[in-house]
C-alpha cells in the first residue's frame, strides 16, 4: 500500500510580541522614566531660578538706578516680563523715559514659563524714589513694603523705607 500523506500547510504567519518582549520593552521604559524624569524637573526648576534670580537682579538694578540717576524709577512686573521706566526730569510724580535691559530691548528680564505665577503684593507698579525707597505712587507720600511671590522659587521682599532687595 502506498501512503500519501497530505501536504503540511505552510506555517500561518503570526504578528505581536511575546510575553518576553513585552517584559523587556517595559523595563528599558521604566529605567529611562527613572532617569530622565529627574533630569526634565531638574532643568524646569533651574529655569524657574534663573527667572527669580533676573527679576531680583532687575530690582536691584532698578533701586540702584533711582538713587545714581537722582529720579522717580518705575518697576512693572506681570507673570512673565519685568520693565523698568525712569523719569526723565526730578521731581516728578510718574517714569516716562524706558531703561533697557541687557540685552538692550525695553524689557528688562524676560522668563519663558508662562507658569511660573509671579504676582506683586500689593499689586501694581513698583516705585522707587531718588532717595532708594519703596513708595506706593510716584509722588513718595507713603513707604511701603513689596513682596513678589513666584510658583516653585523664595518670595522677593523690597523693603520700603531702604529699598532693599531681599
């Protein structure tokens, strides 16, 4: 008797990843995780220093300024930006003449995390008087403290009767 035994079918082709890949795939993630989230956090922070050192950096220039210059020195600061403006003669009760910053554009210091939450209390424009004090308008009537206050950064404190940067 002759025996003919039927073909055997080709192999089918199968995809996917055996359990083994799948294990391996995850470790190698979690080691990168592991690594690398601590490097991502790490460079946000430096950023969030770098932007509370150039703003404090910008006060001080700013109290410095007022006395050499013997004028009324105006600082605004919004979430991301610091702008310092100085009278153009003395006395005078508002700055209308810009101080450029370093790099020599009208904006003083510049931070690029739009999250970094600065806010001044209380709020507004912070003077700075010939003699270097912290006043709460243009005209120097009432010395006031300023605290600047940032997400993930020290507070900053100008003190008003010394116009100190702390």
């Amino acid at each position: 008797m002759i025996c003919t035994e039927a073909p055997v079918p080709a192999r089918l082709h199968q995809a996917g990843f055996t359990i083994v890949e799948l294990i391996v795939v995850m470790v190698l993630a979690g080691i990168l995780a592991a690594y690398a989230i601590p490097k991502v956090s790490g460079a946000i922070g430096a950023r969030d220093d770098a932007w509370h050192d150039s703003l404090q950096g910008a006060l001080r220039f700013a109290q410095k300024g007022a006395v050499a210059r013997r004028r009324l020195t105006c600082v605004t600061i919004t979430a991301t930006t610091v702008s310092i403006t100085s009278a153009a003669v003395n006395p005078a009760t508002s700055c209308s003449t810009s101080v450029n910053g370093p790099n020599g554009s009208a904006t003083f210091a510049s931070s690029t995390n739009s999250s970094a939450g600065t806010s001044v209390s209380p709020a507004g424009t912070i003077y700075f008087q010939p003699d270097g004090r912290v006043t709460t308008d243009g005209a120097g009537t009432t010395s006031a403290d300023r605290t600047i206050t940032m997400s993930g950064a020290s507070s900053i404190t100008v003190y008003g009767e010394t116009g100190y940067v702390e």
